[in-house]
C-alpha cells in the first residue's frame, strides 16, 4: 500500500475526538488525527500500551499523519484515559473487542475496507488476535509485542501466576504493572481465550494474512528474543526489525525511538523494509503542533477521574518500599554522582535536602562529610535540614542518620545538628508561597528525584535559588520521559533476594505504574536534559555540569548560586 504523502502539510494535522461503543455497549473515546481528506488516504489504528492511554500514541500519529496517513488511536474501556468502565474489570478479551469496536466504527463511518493495525507491548498480544480473525486489518505491526505472557509476568515478578491460578490459588484484586484489577478475572479470561501463553501466539501468527512486521527491543527485559524468533519463524509474511540499545519502553531512548518512528512509517506506507536513505523522503510534523496537541489532551484528561489517593498517603506508601532500591548498584551509582556533584562539603555547612523522602541521600552525603574529617577536620558542626511531605519520610530519614551517628558506626560525621522539617512543597507550603527559610540560608541545597511530582518545579527552583548563598552549591534530578523502570527495578532483584524483597520490589513496581499513570495525565512530568538544565538556568543558577545515571534512566545537573 502507498500513500500519497507528497502533499501533505505538517502543520495542518487536525485531530478530532469522537466516541462510539462496542458490543458491551461500553463508550470508547478515541482520536482520529488527519489532515483533512479522510476518504483516500490510508488508515492506521494505533491501541493504547497497557496502563496508558491514547495520548502516549499522540507523537508517533502525528508523524503518520504528517505522512500522509489518517490515524485512530482509543482508550480501552475498563482501562485508564477517557473510555467508559472501571479499570478493576479490564481484561485481556475485552481489549481485543475494543479494537473490533474502532474497526467497526471506522466501516460504519467511514467505509474503511483495510486498517493498518500498530500496538506495543501486552496491547500487540491483543492486537495479534484481532489482527489473525478480522479480515479488515491489512497489516499488523507489533512494537515490543509480548509474545508470552506467562514468561513475561513470572520474569516480572519472580513467580508463576497462571500456573498458581491453574493449581488452585485465588488472587481477589491484584495489582498488575500498576493498576489494580479483578486477578482471577483476569487471569482466567487470559487462560480461557489462549493469550496467556506461547502456543497461543504462534496459533495466532499462524493464521495471520497479512504481513506482519515485528519490532523488538534490544535490550528488553520482559520479552525473550529466542521467543520472539520462534514466533517469526510461523510464518512467511513476518519480519523482525530488531530496535538497537532499545529497553522495553522504546520511548526513554530518543535515537531508538526515533529509528522505531522511521520504521513504522515507513512498514505502514511501503511493502518494504526502510532503506538507509528512506527517512530523507518521510515528513515529521511541526513540533509545536505536537506540543499544542498532548496540552490540550492533556487538560482534557485532568478532568477525569483519577485515583483518591492523595499525595502524602501515595509517597508514605511508596518510601516504604523505595529502600530495596539500595541494593541496586544503578541507584548506588547515582547517590555516588549525587555525592561527587555535592562535594566537597564545607566544615560547618548548612545542607538542605528538598523531599528528602527516607534519607537515603542525607545518609550519603553525612557519611561523605565525615570521610573528607581525615583531610580537613571540621570546625564546626554540619547542620543538615531534611524536608518533606511525608512524616513516614522522615522519620525514617532520622532513624537512618541516628544509625549513622551511632557512637560505633564507621564514619561518624562529628556533631551533626539535624532538623527534620515536614512540609509541602506543592505551593512552597505557605500562605506566601515561600520556603521557612531566609535569603542566602544554605551552602549546599539537593532536590533529587523531586520536582518532577510537583505541580510549579519552576516555583519551588526560584525559592531554592533565593535561599542558597551566594557562590553555593545546587544538585538536582530528575527521572527522564518515558523512563524504563524496569532496569532498576530488575538490577535490585539480580543479587540473592528474601521473598520480602521480591515482594518489596514489585511493590516498587506497582508504584511506578502509579507514577507512570500521573505522568500520563499529565500530573507528574519528567525532564529531559536539556528540559532540567533550562528550568535550572532559568530560575537564576549558572550550570556546572549534567550527566545521566540510574541505570541511563534520570538526568543530574549540578549548579551554583
Ligand atoms: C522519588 S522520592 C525521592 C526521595 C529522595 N529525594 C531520594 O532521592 O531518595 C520523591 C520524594 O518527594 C517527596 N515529595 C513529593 N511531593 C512533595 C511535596 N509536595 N512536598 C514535599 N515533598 C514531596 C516525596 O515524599 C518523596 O520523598
């Protein structure tokens, strides 16, 4: 199939929200993104990966449509975003009906006859079924696709949940990759209608045809190359594109991500695999247009609903679980870069620790202090002030630092005066909107993995600019967009675990779903390296140096006053 992409305008995409139902009479809310001529151009249905919504689709459709293609990206229903139902009852079959849904209302609409059918991750195993039955798909391109999701979610979480159910074990409501659901339910659908294993996928691709190309990441942690090769290997019409240095979540990876947009423009408009020079003659859309696109979805899905939970009860929770995180040594390097930016730590410093959380950093910067005692000795006591939403936080921060104070501790930081302050930094706390602190107050200040959860980071920067001093030092961090938690999560489960660690860590997990989830409705946002260090620059800093850590997975900048 060949588009005709050469007219195209870029920044004429329009995008248009619609809704219809599908056969449980459940309302699917969806976009179509075109450039105005619905009737001859090509159809491409993208599906929503598990736990997100149509608005992670939005980029990858404006590159299509700016290539000539009309594009339809939905909710699923029972599911996160705008579409009807509760996400507790989403179950595998019922996403695969959701894509019939989109199928038959772009026939009933538009008279489309042939769709382009593009998915990733658990959602491609969907995709995979509705693409082997309806005829009305002309293609399927599976991007990071879950090929068995047995082995996917026992190598996820170290057990075997489908073989427990098949022996007998109930689950009741279960947390799976972040979002609660009815587990028997799910599992059991799963089971009944063959998604759940490998045999079931090769069935599927067996039946496929039309021609299939098969994305998958290099790096990938959830999905086994020599699966997905036996998968290939069914059938003739298929094509594996392996994505160079990418992780499950393509996205964390700009030139992976931007090699995997090629491809699949490219596999949607020609027969072919991209040639090296292929990418000259694709269009990409006006960012701006983008931009302006995931704002205005963005605000729209603010307004619906959202988890109860508030702030302080979902970081009580989640630090609770965050100290499995010290057994990894990607989050070891990261406190060590942390450190070095931090260093060196003068005799007599007043520290500020913004969203200190349990204190993991305070109690390496603490111990840092006391190793640089050998060099120079302090003169004066180091007065560290933690500060935080949650009282868990800090109280555990506290016990931590009194473990390091212990008399027969190695390292013992010589006086340390600790202030333990809890506070919100989500207005700056206060009627004012300041910080409790005077101008010029600290020596060194370190925000790490915070201003992401906050709805003004710009605001809360110019506070902290206002009370470092003047030549003082500041370190600051961020998780990058569209961030695979999965390396870190798996590099603290590689060494011996007890089965409350294991448990700790998919907690972690769950967490970060939940997290994923706020950065997708746009309540959370994580910063790129440039983004971090313009937001620093702006609020008055003079950068010093940025570096990525945490397992390639968060940005650090480090500034002066
Ligand atoms: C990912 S943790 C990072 C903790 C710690 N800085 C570290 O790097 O280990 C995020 C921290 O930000 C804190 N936080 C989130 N929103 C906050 C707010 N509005 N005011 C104060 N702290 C907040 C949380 O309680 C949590 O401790």
């Amino acid at each position: 199939m060949i588009a005709d992409h050469t007219h195209v305008q870029t920044g004429q995409i329009r995008t248009d929200f619609v809704q219809f139902t599908n056969q449980s009479g459940l309302k699917l809310a969806a976009c179509v993104d075109h450039i105005g001529d619905l009737r001859t151009r090509p159809w491409v249905l993208i599906a929503p990966k598990y736990g997100e919504t149509k608005k992670g689709n939005l980029p990858l459709a404006y590159h299509l449509a700016a290539n000539g293609l009309n594009v339809l990206r939905f909710d699923h229903t029972n599911h996160v975003g705008e579409s009807e139902g509760e996400t507790i009852d989403f179950a595998l079959p019922g996403a695969v009906a959701d894509i019939t849904a989109c199928l038959d209302y772009l026939t009933d609409t538009h008279d489309v006859k042939e769709v382009i059918m593009v998915a990733n991750s658990l959602s491609a195993r969907c995709a995979l079924r509705a693409a082997a039955n309806d005829p009305r798909i002309s293609k399927f391109i599976s991007v990071a696709g879950v090929v068995n999701l047995f082995a996917t979610m026992r190598e996820i979480y170290q057990e075997d949940f489908f073989s427990q159910y098949q022996q007998g074990r109930r689950f009741g409501v279960t947390n799976f990759l972040g979002l609660e659901v009815q587990g028997d339910a799910f599992l059991e659908s799963a089971i009944a209608a063959q998604l759940h294993d490998l045999a079931g996928t090769l069935a599927d691709i067996r039946k496929l045809r039309v021609p299939f190309i098969c994305f998958f990441a290099e790096r990938d942690a959830w999905v086994r190359r020599d699966e997905v090769e036996q998968a290939i290997a069914v059938n003739d019409g298929a094509r594996l594109v392996v994505v160079s240095a990418a992780l499950h979540e393509v996205r964390e990876n700009p030139r992976a991500a931007e090699q995997l947009f090629r491809e699949i423009i490219w596999s949607c408009l020609y027969d072919e695999p991209c040639p090296a020079a292929g990418s000259d003659r694709l269009r990409q859309p006006e960012k701006r247009s983008v931009l302006e696109e995931n704002r205005r979805e963005r605000e729209r899905m603010r307004c619906s609903e959202m988890p109860a939970e508030s702030e302080t009860d979902f970081w009580s929770g989640y630090l609770k679980k965050y100290t499995i995180l010290e057994r990894s040594s990607d989050y070891q390097e990261y406190l060590a870069l942390l450190a070095r930016y931090c260093r060196p730590v003068p005799s007599g410093a007043v520290v500020l620790d913004a969203g200190c959380g349990n204190g993991l950093f305070g109690h390496w910067m603490l111990h840092e202090a006391a190793q640089s005692k050998s060099s120079a000795p302090p003169t004066e006591p180091l007065v560290y002030v933690g500060l935080d939403l949650t009282q868990r936080g800090l109280t555990d921060a506290m016990t931590k630092h009194l473990e390091v104070r212990r008399p027969t501790a190695r390292n013992v930081p010589p006086g340390v005066q600790y202030s333990m302050i809890d506070f919100d930094l989500l207005e700056n706390g206060s009627l004012t909107g300041q910080l409790p602190f005077a101008d010029g107050t600290f020596d060194l200040i370190c925000c790490s993995l915070v201003l992401s959860y906050l709805k003004r980071p710009e605001a809360l920067l110019r506070e902290l600019y206002r009370v470092l001093k003047p030549g003082g030092t500041f370190v600051t961090s961020s998780m990058k967009p569209h961030c695979d938690f999965s390396v870190i999560y798996r590099d603290s489960l590689t060494q011996q675990v007890t089965p409350s660690e294991i448990e700790a860590g998919r907690d972690l997990l769950r967490a970060a779903g939940k997290i994923k989830l706020k950065e997708e409705v746009g309540r959370y946002a994580f910063f790129s390296p440039t983004e971090l260090s313009g937001l620093v620059i702006e609020a008055g800093f003079n950068l010093r140096e940025t570096q990525q850590s945490l397992g390639d997975q968060a940005v650090v900048v480090k500034a002066v006053k």
